[in-house]
C-alpha cells in the first residue's frame, strides 16, 4: 500500500480532529453567546459543521482501517487484481485502452489509474489475457477483451 495514501488520510485525519475539538467549540461558544439559539444562523452551521466533521472522521477512519487489510499476499499472480497494469481492447470503438486498477485515493482516469471499485476496475478483477468483459458504464455497455496483463509482482521487478 502507498505510504502516501497512508500519509494523506493521516493528514486530513488530523486537520479534522483539530477543527472538531478545537475550532468548532470556540464556534459554537461564539454563537451561543449571540442570544436566542432558535433562529442563531451561525449555532445552527456551527453544529452542521459539526456533525459533518464528525461524519467525515468517521469515514476517513474506516477507510485507514480497511486499507490496513490489504494482504499483498493475497493478490493472485495470474490474473488481474490490486496493481495490477493490464492492455485492453475496446471492441466497440476499435481500440486499445491501458489501464492501471489503484485504490479509490488514486485513481485519476487521466493518467490510467482506474479504481478497483468503478464498474470497469470490479468488471476486470480476476480476469485472464483472452477474457472479455462486458462493462456496464455510465455510457451504456462496453465490451472488452483482455490483451495483456502485468501483476503487482511483475511490476514491482
């Protein structure tokens, strides 16, 4: 796993926690001392803020911890998973398409880097050189032939 992804949940991690219990107590202390909370605009986006900070440290945690899992070990070394770059033929635009299958923090379909979770990078886990794959994508169905595969561990040579 990249330290790097490691390192940027971490930071935002941290950068959450400080606002939450460090900025956002002065907030709410500020607004409560404006008066009636009923109609107190500044309380109510205090408290907002609040529980989105609190929400998005919560899904930043479990994302850390589930990354935490990832056995490299466990990546097959003969068919296409986590890391893996694989060469494809898009059957219906006659051509040919490179991608690389990263965690969600990575993918940037610009540059090749597809996550394992988008329709493409799922519709491709645990296939073969030779394999088709029929692809269902916001632009309707696309049709796939695997052409080429390198793993991790071919890529890590």
């Amino acid at each position: 796993m990249s330290t790097a992804i490691v390192q940027k949940l971490q930071d935002e991690i941290q950068a959450l926690e400080h606002e939450l219990t460090h900025e956002l107590p002065k907030e709410l202390k500020r607004a409560r001392a404006l008066g009636d909370l009923s109609e107190n605009a500044e309380y109510h986006m205090a408290k907002q803020r609040q529980d989105y900070v609190g929400a998005r440290l919560a899904q930043l945690r479990k994302r850390l911890a589930d990354l935490s899992l990832i056995n490299i070990s466990n990546i097959p070394k003969d068919r296409i998973a986590f890391g893996s770059r694989v060469v494809l033929y898009d059957v219906d635009r006659d051509g040919e398409l490179e991608y690389r299958l990263v965690t969600t923090e990575e993918a940037d379909v610009s540059k090749g880097l597809i996550s394992t979770t988008s329709p493409i990078g799922r519709s491709l886990m645990g296939k073969r050189p030779g394999d088709t794959v029929k692809v269902t994508t916001p632009n309707g169905v696309r049709e796939f032939e695997v052409r080429a595969l390198q793993t991790i561990y071919d890529l890590e040579q």
